[in-house]
C-alpha cells in the first residue's frame, strides 16, 4: 500500500516542464505556497478540532461554548502563556535573529 507522502511524492516526480510561477521571484512564490500549504493544513486542524470540542461537549452533557471558554488560571495558564511564546519565537525567528540579513543576496538592485 502507497502511503500518502509517497503518492505525493510520485506527483511530484511525475511533474513536465517548468513549474509555472506568478510572482516575479521564485523565492516569494515558494513562500507563499508554502504559506497556502500551511493554511490548508490549519483548516483541516481547525475542522477537527471542532469535532472534538463538541464530541466532548456532548459526552459532558453542556454546550460546546461552555468548553471553549474554559479558562485557565496559575501554573497552567503560565504553561500555555509560555507554550504560545515558544511558538510564536520559532516562527518568526528569523525576524527576530539579531543578526539581520546580513551577507544576504540583495534581490532588491
């Protein structure tokens, strides 16, 4: 049986000519199919997360808005405040660097 990273990556392999670009640099045109990717894959996330909000909701016997605004104070509110910084300085850690972009290629001449 294919798995689905090895059917992809079938696809890909079996891919003619030249990929076709809209953007004028390439590198702007693979982030942004990298972020359309990522999109996709946060809706899907999304989508079950929801099923599961309410599966759990339901097997409580309250409405799934009960659920969603839990609130968490102490040592967990602190674990998650620090979970969603940790996230958040891995995800924009190369604005963050303090090293800039320095000895990058200048795209911009």
């Amino acid at each position: 049986m294919t798995s689905k990273t090895e059917a992809l990556s079938a696809l890909i392999a079996s891919a003619r000519g030249p990929r076709p670009i809209s953007l004028q640099s390439r590198e702007a045109e693979e982030v942004l199919n990298i972020a359309l990717a990522l999109t996709v894959e946060l809706a899907v996330s999304n989508d079950r997360i929801d099923r599961l909000e309410r599966l759990v909701a339901e097997l409580r016997g309250e409405p799934v808005e009960d659920l969603r605004d839990i609130r968490y104070d102490g040592d967990i509110a602190q674990e998650r405040y620090d979970a969603t910084e940790a996230l958040l300085t891995r995800a924009l850690r190369v604005i963050l660097d303090p090293r800039g972009h320095e000895g990058a290629a200048d795209t911009d001449t």
